[in-house]
C-alpha cells in the first residue's frame, strides 16, 4: 500500500488534451521537455485536479469544475496569487509556474503549480505509519500549530492586505453563506431556516486580531513527509483563502473534526483520522488552539455550528450541479443525506447551547 495519493484516469468528460496543455506549458516553463502523461486526482469535490508527469518534474493543474459555479468561488488568478505570496512567510505552499487566464486553452482558466509529494492521511490513520497514541496527539497537535501559525503571518508583509477585509467578517460569512445556500437550493434541500436565524441573532464581534484564513483546513489538506510523518510539509487548496476572523477558520476545521464516539450517521461523513486514538477531541482541539494562540475561548457553539452551516452550504452548492446534470460524478448523490444530516447536528448544538 502507498501512503501517497495515487491518480486515476480522467473521469467521463473532465478529461484534458494533452497535446495542447504540452505546448503551452512549455511555451510558459522554459526547459521543460518530454510529453506529459496526465491523470486525475480522485478526491476533492470542488476544483479539478490533475497530475502531469513529465520526464524530469511532476506539476499539478487546477481548474474550475464544469456547470454551474458560485460567482466567488473556483477564481484561479487569485489561488494562484495567494500560494506565491504566502509562500515567503508560510513555507508549507507549493510553488506556482503558470497562471492562464485564456479560456480557450482548456475551456477555462487554469493554474499550475509544483507537485509537493508528500503523505496525505485520508478517512483511517494507515498502520504503516506505527503511530501509537501519544505519537498521534503529537501529530494532532503539530497540525493545530500550523493553523496557529497560519493565522499568526503578517498579510501585510507579504502583500495580501487586500485580500479581503476584516471589518463585519462575522456578518458578512453569516449572510453570505445564508444567500449562497438559497441560490443553490434543490426541491429535496433542507431550510435550515431555525439554524440560519440562531446564527444570525448570536454572532459575536469580529475578533480583534484578524488574520489570513483558510477555510478549508484539514488532515487531508496537509501534506506530511514521507521520511518523517509527524512533519507536516505543505498544505493545499488556497482558493478560499480570505483575510478575517481566525475562530470562524477554526469553526470551519471543527465542522470536519469527527471524534470517536460522534453517531454511526455522523462517522460515515468522516473523511479524516480524527476519530483515531490519541486524536484530541473537538473541546481539547479548541483548548490546545487558544493555549497556542494565546487567547481565550469560552464556548465555542457559535463558530462550530457556522462551520456546520458553511459545510452544507458547500455540500448543497456541489449537489446542485449533480442534481441538474451538470457533472456525473456519482460520489455527489448522497451530498444531500449529508446536509440533511448537517441540519440535525446543528440543531443538537443550538439545543444545548446556552448562547
């Protein structure tokens, strides 16, 4: 068994032209030579990824999905931008070559980027890893530092002070998510009208140090070294990065963290070892996260239960484009018992809340 991410075939209309994308990169990556053989990454459920191997250097390219796209999301310029410049204050970027903005190459505008080859741990912790317990809460807490330390780089440094603007975050994600799951809405969607009102009426102030966030934050987003596993040596999928509040980010990375003793319902939607033993649960997370970060947190339903929203709003966005035939991705069928079952997690949160 490899511990690194295997490709696979292009799937049934996402495939891509290999002669054309071999002649433009290598008008725009000087001394690349050989043909590419291209294939597909199969995990992720936004943008597409592929893997272009050429004779002496492995690149990745993304591009959007096909069908219809939230106007905010999938913007290539701006992932392509944010991993060049973060890169001198947040080693853990791949490096970017290309950024085409001409839609006729590939039907749509595209970025490429170096391949970081590293080990990215998917829904079980793999035994070839032989991490006990205390070696896994090492692992977990190595994974919330470099959120911390993330949230910590100075954006004006490294020129993404324009990034986006940390004045009404809160507000701002909360009515925006509200518009986006509506738009996105299918005759079998849930409302989500009880949660969506709770949020609205219990949003905090931003918080007072703002600071460049992921929103997309987790296990299998990391890349660990392949000689040393607790190392973790890069992280992926920038396209939603923002500048705003750093505990809505960790209310994003909560919404995935599934802990051991979370309902069987719930464990199907795991997609990362955090259930695995060792791993800190969701209040131990959030305890470690302030402990580094050096603030307080005393309750954390607020930002949880948004992450839980933002997710289905997510989830409902992709399943549109399953359920009017605008991809044919099969593993996009069930996304909407995912919302469902999003909705009924929230509400338990807000039930026993004393926000």
């Amino acid at each position: 068994m490899t511990l690194t991410d295997q490709t696979i075939a292009s799937r049934e209309g996402e495939e891509l032209d290999t002669r054309v994308i071999d002649s433009y990169l290598k008008s725009q990556i000087p001394g690349l030579s050989g043909t590419p053989r291209i294939s597909q990454f199969p995990g992720g459920a936004s943008n597409l990824t592929y893997l272009l191997e050429y004779p002496d250097l492995q690149l990745v390219l993304r591009r959007p999905p096909h069908g219809h796209k939230a106007k905010s999301a999938h913007d290539m310029g701006r992932e392509f931008r944010i991993i060049n410049q973060l890169g001198s204050s947040f080693p853990y970027c791949p490096k970017a070559y290309v950024h085409c903005t001409d839609e006729a190459v590939l039907g749509s505008e595209f970025y490429v980027m170096q391949r970081i080859n590293g080990i990215i741990l998917r829904s079980e912790l793999p035994a070839e890893l032989q991490l006990d317990a205390q070696m896994t809460t090492q692992l977990c807490k190595n994974f919330i530092d470099k959120l911390v330390e993330l949230h910590n780089v100075d954006y004006q440094a490294c020129g993404l002070g324009d990034l986006g603007k940390p004045e009404g975050y809160v507000q701002r994600q909360i009515s925006g998510w509200t518009d986006r799951y509506e738009k996105a809405m299918t005759p079998d969607a849930p409302q989500w009208a009880a949660v969506k009102q709770w949020l609205k009426e219990k949003q905090p102030a931003d918080h007072p140090q703002p600071g460049i966030v992921h929103n997309d934050y987790r296990f299998d987003n990391v890349l660990l070294d392949r000689q040393n596993p607790m190392s973790i040596i890069g992280v992926l999928d920038w396209e939603l990065t923002t500048i705003g509040d750093p505990l809505m980010d960790l209310g994003n990375t909560l919404a995935y963290w599934i802990e051991a003793d979370d309902p069987a319902p719930v464990q199907l939607m795991r997609r990362q070892p955090s259930n695995a033993v060792g791993m800190l649960s969701r209040r131990e997370f959030v305890d470690y996260y302030a402990e580094r970060a050096g603030i307080q947190i005393d309750n954390y339903d607020f930002y949880y239960t948004y992450g839980l929203f933002r997710l289905a709003g997510i989830v409902q966005q992709i399943y549109y484009r399953f359920y009017h035939g605008q991809t044919k991705d099969k593993r996009f069928a069930q996304f909407i018992m995912m919302n469902k079952l999003l909705e009924q997690m929230s509400l338990q949160i807000i039930a026993k809340s004393p926000l």
